[in-house]
C-alpha cells in the first residue's frame, strides 16, 4: 500500500548543519547527503529578526533545493548560537498553503514542522496528504516522519490508496528499511481501531491490522468481518492477500468461524422447444 515512503520530505528539510550567510536568499544547512545550497524566494521579501534569532520569508515564499521545493504562504527557520561564535537551525516552519514538491513525491497541508534536533517533520491543517508513485495517504489530523525511528504516522481516520486497494483506520504507522539498493522502503504497516480493507471484490473489517509489503498480506485481528458480494465471514483473524484477492478467516478459541453465503441468482433460462412423443408441431411462420 505505501512503498516509497516519507524521505522526499526531508530533502529539504532534513537539516543539521550550520547558517551560513548573514541575510543572503541562499541558505546552506549542510544536510549530510548533499551540500547544495537552499534558495529561498518571497513576494513579500525575507526578513531577519536578530533579536529573536528568527529568518522570515512572507508572500508565496519557497524553498528551493535540487529538484525538491517547498511552497507556502509563509517560511519561518528559527536558528540558535553555538558556543564557537556560529548558529545552526533547530526549528523550520512552513505556514499556509503548504506543498513540498519533488519529482516523484508531492505532500501539502495547512502547516509543515521540521524539528530539526529529533529529526521529525509533521504536517497538520486541511487534511494533510502524500502522494509517492501510485500510494497516497490521507489523514484527517497529521502526518509525522520520524527519521531517528524510520517511521511514518498518519492520524486522524488515516487512509492510504494504491490503484484499488484502500487500506483505513485511525492510525497508520508505517515502518522503513533499507532494500538492496540501499535505499528506503516500508516493509511493514500497522493499522490501529476501526480498520477497514477494501479490494475491487471484497471489504474487510477488524480491530487492529498488521500489513507485511513483501507478502501482500494483510492480517486482521479482533472482530473481524469480511464482506463479498452477499457473503459475510466473522471471525478472530483474517488473512488478506491482497496479490491473489484470496482470505482466510480464523475461528476464536472460544467460537467458531461464522458465515451467511447467499447463492447469486442468475438470468432466467428459456424453455428448450418440446421434443418426442406428445410433442406438439410448432405453428407455421408462413405469411
């Protein structure tokens, strides 16, 4: 359901480096993969708050890095001094209209943090989403990255989509690894309360899920119901391949697995014309 993950967010805000510059509309922060500048553009112009150790950027503002941008009404990055005599960024905020653009990876909301010391991003307002390829997830309250944890969190009646599968429910943690060719990629999605599955042939429904990306199965626990057609399955557990479209439902240690199938009725078949002995002649169809 969701393969490529969150890290296009923090191409441009995953930073851990210094402030270089003094009010330059180039920011360098120095974020250990790449030390490619950060171009930084508003309608209203940029202002730099000493006092307050505070750099603004009002009017359609955006944030530029390689092939990734941030847009927003408003961008805020609040720095600290270091004991040498430098200053580094702790805190980047982008407020209104937020969209975090890269080629393959777009995310908006009303509001984007980055917290810069727990390496955490979370987007808030408007229904945050996030389209990577072919997955989007949509949540109703946020959507967090933790890059320490390789985690990404969605809350808030949490929905995430691929082609026509959907895959529901209050919360959606998803967690990363490295694949072979070194970069990262979720190997599993948790799903907590009222989780809902839907393939293009069947609904299914549980308490708490738990989805393996490499095998395409998804396992259902609690009250489970799966639902095709007319047929209903209840049960402790199901398995959902989302591959092959097959279930398997579980009993309870306590109860047995429970099913309502109701037959498909089918068009009415036409009466074959009367043959042999006391068969009548059909009527001439002569003018």
């Amino acid at each position: 359901m969701i393969r490529h993950g969150f890290r296009g967010f923090l191409l441009i805000l995953a930073v851990a480096g210094a402030w270089s510059g003094a009010g330059a509309q180039t920011l360098n922060f120095g974020a250990g993969e790449s030390d490619q500048p950060i171009e930084i553009f508003a309608d209203d112009g940029i202002e730099w708050q000493q006092e307050n150790l505070l750099f603004l950027a009002r009017g359609n503002a955006r944030a530029v890095r390689g092939e990734v941008t941030v847009h927003g009404d408003e961008l805020r990055a609040y720095y600290r001094e270091k004991p040498d005599g430098g200053s580094e960024i702790f805190r980047l905020d982008a407020i209104g209209n937020v969209r975090i653009v890269s080629p393959t990876q777009e995310g908006t909301a009303a509001q984007a943090v980055y917290d810069v010391d727990g390496a955490v991003l979370v987007l808030t307002g408007s229904t945050p989403r996030f389209r990577s390829g072919d997955d989007i997830v949509v949540a109703e309250r946020q959507i967090e990255y933790w890059e320490q944890k390789q985690m990404a969190v969605a809350r808030g009646n949490a929905t995430a989509t691929r082609e026509d599968r959907t895959l529901r429910a209050e919360t959606l943690a998803a967690y990363f690894r490295k694949d072979e060719a070194g970069k990262n990629s979720v190997f599993r999605v948790d799903a907590f309360d009222r989780v809902v599955i839907r393939t293009a042939t069947e609904t299914a429904n549980g308490d708490r899920g738990v989805y393996n990306v490499e095998s395409s199965i998804a396992t259902l626990t609690g009250s489970v119901k799966v639902e095709r057609d007319n047929n209903v399955l209840t049960g402790c557990r199901t398995e959902v391949n989302l591959k092959t479209n097959i279930s398997k439902m579980f009993a309870c240690p306590t109860d047995r697995v429970r099913g309502v199938l109701t037959p498909t009725k089918g068009p009415k078949s036409q009466s074959a014309p009367a043959t042999g002995k006391g068969a009548k002649a059909p009527k001439s169809t002569k003018p």
